[in-house]
C-alpha cells in the first residue's frame, strides 16, 4: 500500500493534523493542495480502517454475569 501503511494510528493522525494545517495556511499551488488533499484522504481510510478494526476486536469481549471477559467470535 505504502508509506501510510507503516505508519501507527498516532503517526496518522499527527501527519493528517499537519496536512490540515497546511491547507488552511494555504501558499501552496492547487496541484501541491491537491496531492496534500490526496494524501490525507488516503491517511483518514487508514485511521477509520485502524478503528473499525479495534472496535472489532473490543466487540468480540463480552463480560459473564460474574465479570469476567469472555472472548466470542466476531461477527463481521
């Protein structure tokens, strides 16, 4: 996929914070914004697919009537 798909979820997130900086500081020529636009597209599908991903595997822990986790399938 890339350079984006080593990044962490953190690294990510920092690099699209720059990206919308940049942006809004403006100075850039359209295809500079443009190829910055593109990359943080790109770097927003990473992070929701990092999420929805954690959110599957939280799911698929469940407490027991005593508390405890109890680890079941996910449902995908």
């Amino acid at each position: 996929m890339g350079k984006e798909s080593e990044l962490t979820f953190e690294q990510a997130m920092a690099r699209l914070e720059e990206i919308v900086q940049e942006i809004d500081v403006g100075g850039h020529t359209l295809e500079q914004t443009l190829l910055l636009f593109e990359e943080g597209i790109k770097l927003a599908r990473q992070c929701s697919g990092q999420l929805a991903e954690a959110r599957g595997r939280l799911d698929m822990l469940s407490k027991k009537p005593d508390g405890s986790a109890e680890a079941k399938p996910h449902k995908a």
